[in-house]
C-alpha cells in the first residue's frame, strides 16, 4: 500500500505540473507574440516614414514641375 500512495502522489504531482506547464507556455506565447508584434509595429514605422517622406517630396516636386510646365506654356502662346 505504501507503494501505490507513493506512486499515486507522484503520478498526481507530474499531473499537476503538466497542467501548470502547459498554460504556463500558452501565457508565454501570448507574452512573445505581442512583444513580436509590437517591435514589427515599430520596424514598419521605421520603414515608412522615410517613404512617406520621400512621397510627400515627389508630390511636392511633381507639383512644381507642372506649374513650371504650365507657366512656359502661357508665356509661349
């Protein structure tokens, strides 16, 4: 009998702790997954800024070059 109590308790704590472990790593994915996220989030950012930068300029150079275009235009008629 003692045997089997002793195995019983064993068999018990290995249960428990494979319960514990299991959530434990479910909590840890959660944990890594929003840190993963969050540092995309921000190379992402890193990443468009500098090309949404460099849109706006090219806007702004297209823009220029049109009313330059425009005003040759008037002066040659």
């Amino acid at each position: 009998m003692n045997k089997r109590n002793w195995m019983s308790a064993v068999g018990a704590v290995f249960l428990v702790s494979l319960i514990a472990g299991c959530s434990g790593e479910k909590e840890e994915k959660g944990v890594v997954e929003q840190a993963s996220d969050k540092v995309a989030g921000k190379a992402v950012e890193y990443i468009n800024k500098p090309l949404d930068k460099a849109k706006q300029s090219q806007a702004a150079q297209n823009a220029q070059s049109q009313k330059m275009d425009d005003m040759l235009q008037e002066s040659g008629e």
